[in-house]
C-alpha cells in the first residue's frame, strides 16, 4: 500500500506531532489522516485493519512519541477512542479485534483515569442500549480487556455501574457461548474475592443455576475456563456454597462436575476437583450431608477414580484430597466405592513413588489405609451380623 493512500486531501492541514514513520520504507502514516479514513463508511475493510495495524505499532511504540502528545491533548485521546468504538458496529470481526487492541494499549499506556471512566461509560451504555447481546459482544469484549488490564476498574463498575452488573446476569442465558463467555470473564474479574460484590443476595441462586447449567453443556475451552474460574470464587463465599447445596442443583451440579472430569483436560479438571472438595469441606463444616450423599449417589467417585490415571502430578494431589474427605461419608463404602476404586488408588500411590513426590505419596497411603480400615470395620460388622442369624 503506497504512503499517498494512507493520507487525505486534509493531510497539509495536520500538525507534524500526527506523523510518524510508518512500519514500511519510505511509507508517512499520519494519525489525523487515519481518523478521518477509519470515520469514512466507504473506506475497504482491508484498508481499515492495515490503518489500524499501523496505528497499534505506533501506539507501542518505544518512543512512546503518539502517547506523549494523547496526554497533551486529551481531547483528542477522547476522540480518537471514540472512532475506535464507532468500529465496533462493523461486520468484519477483524477490525472490531484490531479497534480492541489499539484502546486498551492505549488505556494501558496512557494511564488517564478520565479516559478510561468515559470509555466504560460509554461502552456499558451501548451494552444496556443494544436490542441485543449479540451487538453488545465488542463491548463487552472490551470491558473484560479492559478489567484484566486494569484491575482497579472492578471497583468503579461494582459501586456505580449497578444496572450494567445487573445486565450482565441476565445475559448467562443468552444461547450463545461466546457471549457466555465474554459475561463470565467479566463476572470472574468483578467477583474478587466474594460473589456478594457482583450481584445481590436474591440473584445468587439464580446466577449459581446459570452458571451450572454452562459449565454442564459448555463445549467451549475459553467458556469451561471462565465458568470454572467463577465457579471456585462461589465456592469461597458462604453465601454461594449454601446455593449450590441447594436441593434443586443436586442434579446440575453431579452432572457440571462429571462432565469436567470426563474432559481431559488437566486445568479444568484440577479446577473442578478443588471446588468439589470445598463444597464437601463447607458441609461438613456445617454438619450435614444431603449434597455430599446426593454426589456420591451420583457415581462422582467412579469419575473421580477414572481420573487417577494421569501423570499430572497436580490433579493427582487434588484426586487424593478429595477423596480423603469423600471417605469420611459413609455412603462412600455403602456404594461399594472402596471396592471399585481401591485398584486405581493403588496405581495412583505407585504412580506418585516414582514421580518421588513424597507429599503425593503420603496421600495416596494415607487414602489406602483410610478406605482400607473403613472397609474392613464395615465387612467385620457384616459378619457379626449375619452369625446372630445362625
């Protein structure tokens, strides 16, 4: 593409601090020119996603000489920004990707807090004017950008953006997973530690159903991750466990977990495991078991034991400590788990020998002895039983 076509008939009008030099030989790219075309409806595509290339190895620049003039004239950081959401309404997924990454480096570099408060104003009052989630996707997709970037923004969004989390809750019901999937992502950075900070009590129960019934049918790795991630910040909030203990999410619950565990992947099977074992810790806590019962009727031991064979030296420890606290359920032996899983376990421990992994190890013996002992005690009760009968 020759310099001539990347400037306009406006170009002898625009101050030098708007021209650099562009990526390629002998090539001018001024920034003003480049507004003014990314503005233009009838410009190509093709032309737009060059511009804007040209425009995000400017910004990155070592020089940093574009950001050194943007906080000179904030005006023009504000407009610039705006022509880059404009882009947003786009049908070439190129270029809302590209107007993505040119903002947030431009957020990131630049460090305005005033910018930034007016992107999110004005992407968040998109997302609640849109008919639809579908249009709001590049919106959303850049305020998660945004959030892992910037991590003081979860605090602005949770205190006055009320409507806009609101919104956002209802949109886990939007059949479609990458909208799913971009909600959770900013779900997952507002949720900080407690769940309380993202939604009010009565919604709680209605988010934890939403996000179950993802994580059962998410056929997405980006989704299964973002839904797991969110999943381990209910499981730390005592409100969030009580919900998913919940009667009706017996079901969803067994099932979301099964089908993470059936998935091969070692992260989110890790992730599973662990929120398993947090929600057994938190009922035993309470002195219950109706959910731990309700899992274990559900055959999650048998996945569970599947899972030992791995050479994840991770998940491994994660199986064995779940499987440690399962073993304090009596329904664990009643269902004849003991029996069905004691060759896995002993492949597991021999397994975690050689890895030398002394901690493993030790789990392993110990969950050997524990369901061992268990099994032994109930098989001599059995026969104590039966003689009276002789």
């Amino acid at each position: 593409m020759s310099g001539l076509m990347l400037l306009t008939s406006n170009h002898t009008s625009h101050n030098d601090c708007w021209i650099f030099n562009c990526g390629h030989q002998g090539i001018v790219f001024c920034v003003a020119c480049a507004l003014e075309q990314l503005e233009d409806p009838g410009k190509p595509p093709v032309k737009k996603k060059f511009l804007l290339t040209e425009l995000l190895k400017v910004v990155v620049d070592s020089d940093h000489e574009l950001l050194r003039t943007l906080d000179d004239e904030p005006q023009v950081s504000v407009h610039l920004v705006s022509v880059l959401i404009a882009l947003f309404a786009s049908s070439d997924d190129g270029i809302i990707a590209s107007a993505i990454e040119v903002i947030v480096e431009v957020c990131c570099q630049l460090r305005n807090e005033d910018l930034v408060y007016g992107i999110v104003n004005q992407v968040t009052a998109l997302c609640l004017q849109d008919s639809s989630f579908q249009k709001s996707l590049p919106s959303l997709t850049l305020i998660g950008r945004l959030l892992q970037s910037i991590p003081p923004l979860a605090d602005l969004l949770q205190q006055s953006y009320r409507h806009f989390t609101d919104y956002l809750l209802t949109g886990l019901k939007y059949p479609d997973e990458n909208i799913q999937s971009a909600i959770t992502y900013i779900l997952l950075h507002l949720a900080g530690g407690h769940m309380t900070n993202i939604c009010k009590e009565p919604l709680v129960k209605e988010l934890i159903k939403n996000l179950l019934a993802i994580i059962a049918s998410a056929t997405s790795s980006e989704l299964t991750m973002n839904s797991l991630g969110l999943l381990k910040k209910v499981v730390e909030n005592e409100c969030s466990v009580h919900e998913i203990m919940a009667t009706d999410n017996y079901g969803l619950a067994s099932s979301a977990f099964k089908k993470v565990l059936l998935s091969r992947n070692g992260i989110h099977q890790i992730t599973v495991v662990q929120c398993l074992t947090q929600l057994v810790l938190a009922e035993k806590s309470l002195k219950q078991t109706t959910f731990t019962e309700s899992l274990l009727s559900a055959d999650i031991a048998e996945f569970l034991f599947e899972c030992l064979a791995t050479t994840n030296d991770i998940l491994l420890s994660s199986i064995f400590c779940c499987l440690l606290v399962l073993t304090d359920s009596l329904n664990f032996f009643h269902e004849c788990h003991a029996v069905y899983g004691m060759d896995s376990v002993v492949r597991a421990t021999n397994h975690a020998m050689k890895l030398k992994n002394k901690d493993i190890l030790c789990q392993g013996l110990e969950l050997i002895q524990k369901m061992l002992n268990r099994y032994m005690f109930m098989l001599c009760s059995c026969i104590k039983y039966i003689r009276c009968f002789i």
